[in-house]
C-alpha cells in the first residue's frame, strides 16, 4: 500500500539511523542451518573490527535474512533459484551446506554487505543485500530530501502523487497539477472501465523517482504522464535520467560510515539532475510534444484486437492472470486502438499491482505505443 510523504519521510529517517554497511571478504561469511547470515570477525566497533581482523579472535554478528539477500547469494554463489528457493523453504541446512561450501571455494572476493543494526549491543540486526564492493550508495534518503529541495529551488507546484518503498526499490510520483493540455484525440472514445467517461481530455506533466539501495537498478528519474479522466499513469522510460550506483572498489574488513562529503556530491549529483528533470518534464512545451506523439501512434485501430492484447502481454513477459485482467479492462475500455491497450496495462498497474511492478508496467504502458508493430498483426486463424 503505498504511504503518505510524512509516513515514508518517517520510515527512511528511522532506517537511516539503522544503516551499517560491511566490506567482507567471502572467506568470513557463512550461513547457519537456522538460516541467520553469519559475518566472522567483525563488530559493530569500528576499531575492534580493525583488531578482530589481525587476531585469531572469531566475534561474530548473527543476521536474520531478507528475500533481496537470499535472491543476491544465489545469483553471486551460481545457485539455481528455484533449487535454492526449495531449500529455504524445506531444508535449510541443506541450504546453508551448499552457502557455505560455494563460499569456500570463492577466493579474495570481497563483498559489500549492507544490513540494518536494530541493536548495535547484541549485534542484532538484519543483512538486506549482498553487493559488489564497488557498489556506490545512493540512499532513498538523500533521494528524496535532495528531491524535495530541488523542486522546492524551481518553485513550480507539485503534487506527491505517491510513495512507496519496497525491499527493492523506493518510487515517488510526482505530479504538476498547474502543468497540462489537452489530448481530446487521444481519449475522446475511452471510458474507464469501471464505467462512464467524464469529457475530461486533459493530462498532467509528472515523472517518478525510482531508486535502489540493494542493487536492483539505477538511480532513476522518468517522466510520467497523468491522464485525468482515469488517473493512470504513463512513463516513458526510454527518456528518464539516471545514474549507475558504480564507485571505486573498497577496502576489505571495514564498517563504512560515509562521510559528509560523500553524502554531499551525493545530494549534489541529485538535485542536479531532479532540476534538469523538473527543467525539463514539468515544461509546457514537452508534455505538448509528448502529447502529440502519443496521438499520432496511439490512434492507430488495432487490426484483432482481442489477439493483439494477448500478443502485446506475450511480449513483455507477463503473467496469465495479469493477461486475463489487462485483457478485461481492455474491452471495458471501449477503445479498440494502441492506446486502448496502454490504459488498460496501466490501469492494470494502478489497481492490481504490487509497487515494484506497478512501475514497469507504467513503463510498458508508454513503450506498447511505440511498438505497435511488434504485435499489432495480422493473425491467421
């Protein structure tokens, strides 16, 4: 569900005083059979950690697990994730006899562990991802405050749309509710499909924010089109801005605290590109030229409707049910063009998908009309 601008400006803060992050060698990593991800040698002492590295002393922190870092072994350790999924989920010391010997036989590999310490004293805590340790942090914090600041310098109004955090990714929607025009060609024949079409013609300039801070994709911003008669949103991805989380290598057996001047070019290199995106996406002149794009290729008439839907769906890879759903709303939409098809994926997104592929199939919802010519065919019965 997603969460007020105040709640998640609540949740990061808390989590940000949470964040410590390990640079470990594999040969001091483990897995128990209980299924706790185990780091030998270290402690939440930044100085003892430097001792227990040169000492024959074996301290350990004892990590519950997330899903991203179980996702993170098996790729890194070349299990295959359905094996590895079913011994998490019936044998977990078998899971951790394979963990283990994979990591055994790794050599001067070093990670970047990013956990949370929920009590530095007893060493509890949780490890959330397993990453290079070359991985540079962009966290959701300095995100979203380098975010609002930046908008706040333009002195345009904004609407937050939505937030949401998930184990993956953070995305923040952001709407410009003074910056719009019409599309009456676009969505003149379309109804939404809970019924009935408000003559509303009009859309909004936007973008999203999307970031991860456990490797599942760049810093990100996109712009994104609000379409008022439905309130879906469309992005298009092929035009977003971003950065890849990508930095010098670290040294091993160190706890990062990231200094001032980290977090600084950080935020810097964010409201930078935030301005440029606000420069940009929340001008008049761009979303008029988005407009007509999408009218020129979304008013084109669908040749058979019913299997070009299900072709489209074929191609981005989507589920059965997410198909039966999109194809549903599709027909109920009343609007048998390329266009037709995109509010059905994104009203799709807006009502019946998780946060995570909510994004992606806004994203699809601006890429299938572009791409008409990759499904929109002739079928031969």
């Amino acid at each position: 569900m997603s969460k007020t601008l105040e709640e998640i400006v609540s949740s990061l803060s808390i989590q940000q005083e949470q964040k410590t992050d390990l640079i470990v060698p594999s040969s001091k990593l483990s897995m128990s059979d209980n299924g706790q991800f185990t780091v030998r040698g270290y402690s939440t002492d930044k100085a003892l950690t430097s001792l227990l590295a040169q000492s024959a002393i074996d301290a350990e922190l004892r990590l519950s697990t997330t899903k991203v870092l179980h996702d993170h072994l098996s790729d890194k350790l070349q299990i295959p994730r359905m094996y590895y999924e079913r011994m998490l989920n019936n044998d977990k010391e078998l899971l951790a006899k394979n963990v283990n010997s994979w990591l055994e036989r790794q050599k001067n590999v070093n990670y970047m562990l990013r956990t949370f310490m929920i009590n530095s004293e007893d060493s509890d805590g949780v490890a959330r991802a397993l990453l290079s340790d070359r991985f540079n942090t962009i966290d959701n914090w300095d995100v979203l405050m380098s975010a609002l600041e930046a908008i706040k310098a333009t002195g345009i109004k904004v609407n937050v749309e939505s937030c949401d955090i998930t184990d993956k990714k953070m995305y923040v929607r952001i709407v410009a509710p003074e910056i719009e025009a019409k599309a009456s060609e676009l969505i003149k024949n379309y109804k939404t499909p809970k019924g009935g079409n408000s003559g509303n013609p009009y859309v909004n300039a936007g973008f999203v924010i999307s970031n991860s801070e456990v490797g599942f994709g760049k810093f990100n911003i996109s712009p994104r089109l609000f379409i008022q008669v439905c309130s879906n949103g469309l992005i298009r991805k092929d035009e977003s801005m971003s950065k890849v989380h990508l930095g010098q290598k670290l040294e091993e057996n160190t706890i990062i605290r990231w200094s001032q001047t980290t977090q600084r070019k950080n935020m810097e290199l964010v409201m930078s590109q935030v301005k440029d995106a606000v420069k940009t996406f929340l001008s008049e002149d761009y979303l008029v030229g988005t407009i007509d794009k999408l009218q020129t290729a979304g008013t084109e008439e669908l040749k058979q409707p019913i299997e070009a839907v299900n072709a489209a769906c074929s191609l981005y890879k989507l589920s059965d049910d997410a198909t039966r759903s999109i194809l549903d709303y599709f027909v109920r939409g009343g609007e048998t063009t390329v266009f037709g098809l995109s509010q059905a994926v994104t009203y799709y997104a807006q009502h019946d998908a998780d946060a995570d592929d909510r994004f992606e199939l806004e994203a699809i919802g601006g890429d299938v009309i572009f791409n008409a010519d990759k499904y929109n065919l002739d079928f031969v019965a």
